[in-house]
C-alpha cells in the first residue's frame, strides 16, 4: 500500500532561485538563511546530501532510495529526534493508541524494520506535527518544501517584524534577551514561527 502525499513541492531549483533572489534584493545573507545543518534538521535528510543538494548538485538514485525505504528512513529520524512534553522520548504504546494502530506496527516503523503494511503512515506523520509528504518526499523534494517557510518569510512586505507577526499570527511579543536581530535573523525567524505553527495545525489531527 503506497502513501498518499498530496502535491509535491516546486522543483528545489526553483525554490532556491526565488530564495536568493529575493534574498539579494532585501540584502539578507544568503547562506546564514540557507544553512545545511538547520536545513538538514527540518527536511529530515542527511546533512551532507542536504549540503550537495544546495550545491546543485544531483543526488545517486541510491541515495534516495525508494518510498518503502524513505519512510522507514524518516520514521526513524523523527522518532529519534521528537520528544514528549516532559522531554522525554515517546512511549511506543502512546504512539499506537493515538493513531490507532497496533504497537507492534509502530515499534516496528520506528526502529527501521519493515513494518507490514504503511497504512497508518499519515496518522503517524501527523502524530507529530508533519504531512505525510515528510515520510515520502524524495531528498530534493523534502528540502525544496522545508524551504517553503523561509520563502513565505521573504514576502513580508512591512519592514516590521512585530507588526508582521502580530498581523499573521496573533502574537503578542518576542523576546530577543536584549539583543536586536539583524534582517537575516529576522526572515528565519519568522520562517521558523511559520513552520511550527503549520506543524501544530497537523499535530491538532491526533492529539
């Protein structure tokens, strides 16, 4: 059974073409915005592929691997890198209760054995605040859509920050310990808050 992802991202050229150019004419520091190891962190791909994939360059089809492999692969990296509201690592059996599916299937997925079947793969994604398309999205696909944030971040038109924050979110303040940001830790700023905020939209699903 295959996973259903809805549409994929924009060609990551594409995307990071926008980013630099948009970059350029807001006289942002284009690699403090795309940094490969934050970059890595968010798409879920290794940290040297997601560094040769902003280089351009092509990526082996035996880097990528199939969906099967890729899900298993990202299932694992999110488990290992999620944690619960006392910061602890999730029960396996609190997974399976959430998203209705047997604790063995889930220990299974997250352990990167081969579970039976991938039917409760969306539901498990969503578990933790991600689209299914995490699970599956090849490595250029899975950065091209971490990107996604940082280019809505580019669009804000007002120079305020605040006031863009207040005007799209609702927040009320943001403490910077004192220290004022500079444009480019205002624009990942921004794009981070966007993230999070879509992940709790897709975590909202099973909590």
């Amino acid at each position: 059974m295959t996973v259903s992802a809805g549409d994929p991202p924009p060609p990551l050229a594409v995307t990071l073409d926008r980013i630099r150019t948009r970059a350029g004419e807001r006289g942002l520091d284009v690699d403090g915005i795309l940094d490969p190891r934050a970059l890595s962190e968010r798409a879920g791909v290794p940290l040297e592929l997601t560094a040769a994939l902003l280089r351009g360059e092509e990526v082996p089809e035996a880097a990528a691997g199939g969906t099967e492999e890729r899900v298993r692969r990202r299932a694992v990296f999110l488990y290992a890198v999620s944690r619960d509201a006392r910061g602890r690592p999730y029960r396996v059996a609190d997974i399976a209760a959430a998203i209705g599916a047997p604790p063995r299937w889930v220990g299974a997925l997250v352990s990167g054995r081969k579970p039976p079947h991938l039917r409760h793969c969306r539901a498990f994604a969503a578990f933790f605040g991600r689209e299914a398309s995490f699970l599956t999205d090849t490595p250029a696909q899975a950065v091209s859509r971490a990107l996604r944030p940082t280019l809505e971040s580019l669009d804000y038109r007002s120079g305020n920050l605040m006031a863009d924050l207040v005007d799209q979110y609702g927040l009320v303040s943001v403490s910077t310990r004192g220290r004022p940001l500079t444009r480019t830790q205002e624009t990942l700023l921004l794009g981070m808050i966007t993230g999070m905020l879509s992940a709790e939209r897709h975590a909202g699903v099973t909590r």
